[in-house]
C-alpha cells in the first residue's frame, strides 16, 4: 500500500487496481499523511469558508437520492427574494465571507435575467467577493449569461461517471451526457468548475468510483465536493445503506493527491455520518468548509437528506463553531476569496507549514 502511496505522490496516477484496494484500505495513517503533505504544500494551513445560501427548494428533477426532488410532496416549499439573498449576504460578509454560494434546486421560476440581476448585484456591492452558482443543468447560452453577470464559479457534480448507473440513480428525462456537456461548457466559459460524486450511492461499485476518478482526470475541475450518500424517507432510496465514512476519507486523501491544486470541501454530508467528519475531512486532505448563511427559518427545508446538521444556529454560530472545529483539526480558516492555485508560485503560507 505505501508503494501505490508513494506512486501517487509523485506521478499522481497509478492503475485500476491499486486505487481499489486504497480506496478500501483500512490502515489509511500513510495514506491522510501524504495527502497532508500536498495540501500543506500548496495551501499550507488555510481553511477557505464558503457562506452556502440555499436560495430556493422547489426543483424540477426527481433524482432518486434527493430530498427536494419534484414528486416528494411531503416538502414544505421556499423561495428566497433577491433582497433575503442580499441580506444573507451582508450578513456573511461581516463574519469574514469573500464566497457565496447560490444553491438550489432546478427552480424555472427564476429567470435567468433574474438570477444575472441577483450575482450582478452581489458583485457589485461586494467587489472583493466572489460568487459561486449551483443550479444545476442550464444550457450553453444560460450558462454564458450568467458568466457575463459576473459568475465566478459553478458547483455541478457528475454524480457517477458510469452511464448504467447513472441511470440507476435518475429518471429516464436526464442523462449523464448532458451533465457532462455542461461541464465542459462550463470550463469553456471560463468558470471555476466543481464537481464530485456521492460515496456510497445505491448500486455504487469499487469500479464506479474508479471510473469516477478518471473521470475527474478528463475534466480538471478546480473544485471536487464529495461526501456520503445518506438516506432521504420521502425518495424511492429511503431504506438504501448510507454511504461509508471510510471510504469518504480515503477518497479525499486519494483526490489530494491526484489533484494537489484542488480546493476540496469538507461537506456537511460528512458532518452529517460522523459528529467528527468534517475534522476528519481536513485531516485527510480537505481545504475549504462550507457553512449555512440561509435563514434559519428555511434550514429544515433544504432537506437533501435526513438527519442534516446545523439547521438551528444562525450563521455567526456557524462560522464560530467551524472556526473552532477547523483550528481543532490543526488548521486556520481564513477570510479569503480563496481561489484555486493551480501552481505552486501562488501557494498559501499564512499559518506556517
Ligand atoms: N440541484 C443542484 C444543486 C442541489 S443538490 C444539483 O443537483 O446540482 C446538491 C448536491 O447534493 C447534489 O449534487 C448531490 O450530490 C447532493 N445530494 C443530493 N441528495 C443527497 C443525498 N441523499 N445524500 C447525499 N448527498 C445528496
Ligand atoms: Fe433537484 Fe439537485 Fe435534488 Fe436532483 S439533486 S432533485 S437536481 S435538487
């Protein structure tokens, strides 16, 4: 194991095979150690912090894993106006956000010349910020808009890279060759682009991951969120096994080492399976937190999954209580854009090595 460690270290590549046993491998010490490495190298200790304002949960798919999926009655739906996306921004930017996420579900109501109003505006007010949007499947042109109004970033996960599982996990209406058609036109575009899967999907298999792995080869994404699958009771998945912390964990270590300039999220979803996940996250590879700016009123509702934590605290609470997770992990969240270092002239030094 420490030879295909190594071999990822220095070429950040090796075969199938040995991805497969360090994805499952249960002695992971070697593994989260050089991926601690590479991290420190390129960003040395800084947490980047992205204020996550879910700004609308009605959608138009019916994904098999999500919550908020359009046949799930049993949701109460919300709608956040420009000027609640606006004060959730003044908010987090007095608590040290230079990142906001717009997320939500396919929502058709909003406009795209409402949604280019909505970041033209935050860029505007906040010039040193940037903004990031996940809105899922749009086309070319919604896509180039949205860009021209500022956008910065996009958060679009391929979810699996396998075309018969993909289809295992969505309606016959979405397809994985679209989704990667918007990935790539979103690199076009010139966006910084995420992506990811979930671990642990129903059907998921050791080769599915691989595949995913490779996958992310191809594309280059900038940013790569993954996290558990966990089990929503309104969606066809609700009685599926939740996705495996360990391989969450290896996962993350893997991906540092294969993309030692990605910025790479300790996700709620970690938080979530283990009260010490996201601690975890970091100390395998992770760099970038992503907590709640939405108004607490509409937390609850933004119900990917069961169980899913920090819907009560408002968001100074949030930011305080991952300041002090993130420093526990023996890192520093910084107030920072935190933008991708694609080489190491730019790398982070504040917090020492
Ligand atoms: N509608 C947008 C953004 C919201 S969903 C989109 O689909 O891209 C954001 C992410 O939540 C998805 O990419 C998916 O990976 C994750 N997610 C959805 N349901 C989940 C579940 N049951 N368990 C874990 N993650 C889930
Ligand atoms: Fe909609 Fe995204 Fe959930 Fe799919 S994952 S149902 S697109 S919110």
């Amino acid at each position: 194991m420490e030879k295909s460690v190594d071999a990822l270290y220095e070429k950040q590549n090796i075969d199938d095979e040995s991805l497969k046993l360090l994805i499952d491998a249960d002695d992971a010490e070697y593994l989260q150690e050089k991926a601690r490495t590479v991290r420190r190298k390129y960003y040395g200790s800084a947490v980047y912090t992205r204020g996550l304002i879910e700004f609308t949960n009605y959608c138009k798919n019916n994904c098999f894993y999500c919550g908020l999926r359009a046949d799930n009655k049993n949701l109460q739906r919300y709608r956040l106006t420009k000027e609640d996306i606006l004060l959730c921004c003044t908010k987090g930017y007095e608590l040290g956000f230079r990142t906001f996420v717009l997320q939500g579900g396919e929502d058709m109501t909003y406009s795209d010349d409402e949604i280019c109003d909505i970041v033209h505006e935050i860029k505007s007010r906040f010039t040193d910020c940037a903004v990031t949007l996940s809105v899922g499947e749009r086309s070319f042109e919604t896509y180039k808009a949205y860009r021209e109004a500022g956008t910065d970033r996009y958060l679009l996960r391929h979810e699996t890279a396998d075309e018969a599982h993909y289809k295992k996990l969505h309606p016959e209406s979405m397809s994985l060759t679209n989704r990667k058609r918007c990935l790539f036109d979103l690199k076009k575009l010139g966006y910084q682009v995420g992506s990811g899967f979930m671990v642990g999907s129903p059907y998921q298999t050791a080769d599915d991951l691989v595949s995913d792995l490779r996958f992310l080869q191809k594309l280059q994404p900038d940013m790569i969120g993954i996290g558990p699958f966990l089990p929503h009771s309104d969606t066809p998945f609700r009685d599926e096994e939740k996705g495996s912390l360990k391989r969450c964990l290896n996962l993350i270590a893997i991906l540092r080492l294969m993309f030692p300039y990605a910025l790479i999220p300790a996700t709620t979803a970690l938080g979530t399976i283990h009260p010490m996940g996201r601690e975890m996250g970091l100390k395998a590879g992770a760099n970038v937190v992503m907590p709640n700016l939405s108004p607490t009123g509409v937390r609850e509702l933004y119900s990917l999954y069961d169980n899913k934590i920090c819907t009560g605290e408002e968001a100074a609470e949030c930011r305080e209580c991952l300041a002090r997770r993130v420093r526990s992990a023996g890192f520093e969240l910084v107030t920072d854009k935190g933008d991708v270092k694609r080489n190491l002239t730019d790398i982070d030094t504040r917090g020492g090595k």
